[in-house]
C-alpha cells in the first residue's frame, strides 16, 4: 500500500477508525491518527494507554504487507 494511500485515511474529516490487514493475516486497528507516524516505506502505530492516545507501544508495519483497509465503527 502506498503512504498516500493510507495518509488520506488518517485526514478524513471527520477521522473514521480503519483497520489495515496484512500478508501474515494480522490486523492492526487504527483508532487515532496522531499515533501513525508514515515514512516511504513503513508505518509506525503506535497503540494506545487505556487512559488515551499517549503510545505504551510502537511497531513498524512494512508498508509493502499491507493487503487491505477496513472502515470501521468501534463497539463500545
């Protein structure tokens, strides 16, 4: 997937939560745009506290194993 691809999700406004599925069948909910980070090649995801958007974890994502987006609404 290209980062402009992926950029474009993240500044839709109003900013829908998406789900990106990989090659090795992971998948990684992105719930917050601040906690992306794209270079050419790999995204950065950051996953959040329980108390808010503040990463406890990051791991970079090979932009070229990503098979697929989803939109998606969250169940709270």
């Amino acid at each position: 997937m290209r980062p402009e691809d992926i950029r474009e999700l993240l500044r839709r406004q109003p900013f829908r939560p998406f789900r990106l599925l990989t090659t090795n069948n992971l998948v990684y909910e992105i719930r917050h745009p601040e906690l992306v980070a794209l270079t050419r090649s790999v995204a950065h995801i950051g996953f959040p506290t329980s108390q808010g958007t503040v990463a406890e974890r990051i791991v970079g994502l090979a932009l070229l194993h990503i098979v697929q987006f989803e939109l998606w609404i969250p169940i709270s």
